[in-house]
C-alpha cells in the first residue's frame, strides 16, 4: 500500500509498504478520511517531539474494519471512528486520573493514517475507537481526536455561560473551541487572528472577530491557540482579574514566555496548558460529535487525493484553508 511518510522537516514522500494482519485485539482500518491537523503542519514545519523521523504521517482518522484479530470487539465492514491513542490505566499518572499524562500513551500511539490500511493495536482499538453512526460523515468523524483535546482543555478551563471569552487563532482548532463553548451556553466570544478568511468562518459560526494585534479589554477566559511565544505572553496581558488563561497552542521545544508577576499574583489569574485527553475528554467529543452539538463542516476545506498531500501541506502553510481530508 503507499502511504504518506514525514522523511524530514519540510519533507514528505508516498512510500510503499506491506498490509499489516492484526493480532489479537487489533483491527486492520480501511481509512476513508484522514483529516489533516495542526500538529502535522508544525512537524511539517519545523518538527515535533513526538514525530521522530523518517515516521508514516497522520493521526486523524476514520474508515472500515477491513480485518480483525482474534478477540477484536468488531466485525469486518462494520464503520468506525476513533483517536490514536490510549493510556494504559496502571501507571501513576493513570491512577491519579492524569490519563493524559500516562507514561506510555506516546509510545504507543498510532501513526500513518495517511494510507490505504491502518492497523490499530489493541489498547487503542478496545477503548478508543467506536461506530460510526450513518448519519456522520467520515470527515466529521475524523474530527474525534481534535476535538477530545478540545474537551480536555475546557473541562480544565471550566468556563461558565456568562464569560466573556477571547479565543486567539482562528484555525481548526480555535474554531472547535469555538462550538464547544457555545454548547456551554457562552455566547460573548471574541476571536482574534491574523488569516480574514478564516475569521469570516468564525464570524458565520457566531464569533466577534477582530485582527490581532488590536485594543482588546480584558476578558474573563483567553484560549490561546497559536503555539507563539509572543502570543502567549501577551495574552496573559488580557485575561481580566479572576480570569483563566489556556495556553493551548504548543510552542518549539526549548523556548520561554514571562509573565507580569504582579498581574498573575494580585489578579489571581489562572494559567493552565492542557495537553493530549483523556477517556471521557474522547467519549466527550464523541457525544459533541454524534449529537449534532458540534458541526466540524465548517472547518472541513474539501477532500483531497493522498498524491496532492504534498500540496496541501504547502496550501496550509500558506495560510489556505483550515482542515483538509486526505482520502487513501
């Protein structure tokens, strides 16, 4: 089968390999959409930790069991939807209820969604991934994974409907961030970026929009959501007294932001930044999903072939449009 694999920072290739036979537990995927992600383009970019080249590319993901092992929970043809990953549930972290933090839930993450056939190990496949209803496309159901992180950053943030909310980058994720709060009843969101297509997106999904930088006030919860260090640090400068700042955008590896001391301590301003999900932070999403509460066709810019991924990755960096769906 080929597959698209990252062979360095700024370099990918459609390679060939072998079909994989799942054992036990495992289910082999026939993909039928695999979204592209922010966290691509930024090992696209410049690398990621947790990409270690040369490694099969894209984690989004959702298709049809093409095969099955011995004990899998699902049958050959049956629809699915799922995330790449899954913590083991005995390790500290786990047992602390920090499933996102779990010793090995990045070792051991599926990778290569970027192809004809995925394999998914049996720790993802018997926790994390489900069927897919009828009525969901299996773009929007790609979308799973993106969205569980965005669960698990606002159960962190805890907004409340009467928050007047700043969300900062207005790309797929912003504007995820965008629909979950509004299925927590916050209507007052203001979303600030620099790309004015992707603001107008935001402004018909019922967003404020405004360039950034500009005279912005202060607001009870700021979602940061571009990965600049520069913009972390003077979204601290927006949160007002009492408010939350999310630091969701990971930066390079390696660099620091400063914050106004006196602000953070006599504002007793909350500064978190959420990483990965956790089980219900997935089941969470998928509820979002399943229920219409959170509609990703906004953000989904079209289908692409897997030999144009090499273009799309270039549109993207360009700045054009948000979420593109490779299909194998």
């Amino acid at each position: 089968m080929s597959a698209l694999v990252l062979i360095a920072p700024g370099k990918i290739e459609i390679q060939e390999f072998e079909v994989e036979s799942p054992g036990p537990g495992e289910l082999l995927l026939e993909v039928l959409a695999a979204n592209t992600c922010g966290t691509d383009l930024k090992a696209y970019r410049r690398g990621h930790p947790q990409f270690p080249v040369p490694c099969r590319f894209g984690h989004e993901y959702s298709g049809r069991v093409a095969a099955v092992g011995r004990g899998a929970s699902f049958a050959v043809g049956e629809e699915v939807m799922g995330v790449h990953s899954a913590p083991c549930g005995s390790c500290r972290a786990c047992l602390r209820q920090r499933e996102n933090l779990c010793e090995t839930v990045m070792a051991t993450k599926v990778m290569g969604s970027y192809a004809r056939y995925l394999l998914i190990p049996e720790r993802v496949a018997s926790r994390h991934v489900f069927a897919k209803p009828s009525h969901l496309s299996h773009a929007a159901a790609a979308c799973l994974e993106p969205l569980a992180c965005v669960a698990h950053g606002l159960t962190a943030a805890e907004p409340r409907p009467d928050d007047r909310v700043l969300i900062i980058g207005p790309g797929a994720i912003g504007l995820l961030f965008l629909a979950a709060l509004q299925i927590h009843g916050v209507r007052d969101i203001t979303l600030a970026g620099r790309n004015q297509d992707r603001l107008n997106v935001g402004a018909k999904m019922g967003a404020r929009t405004v360039a950034w930088p500009s005279p912005l006030g202060e607001f009870d919860l700021v979602v940061e959501c571009t990965g600049n260090v520069g913009v972390w640090q003077a979204a601290h400068e927006l949160v007002g007294p009492g408010g939350t700042l999310v630091l969701f955008g990971g930066c390079p590896s390696g660099t620091a932001a400063s914050f106004d001391t006196g602000r953070m301590h006599y504002a007793e301003t909350k500064v978190i930044s959420p990483f990965h999900f956790s089980t219900n932070d997935v089941l969470l999403a998928r509820d979002w999903l399943v229920s219409g509460g959170v509609d990703p066709s906004p953000i989904l810019a079209g289908e692409r072939s897997l030999l144009s991924a090499v273009s799309v990755f270039e549109e993207l960096a360009a700045g054009k449009g948000i979420k593109y769906t490779i299909v194998p």
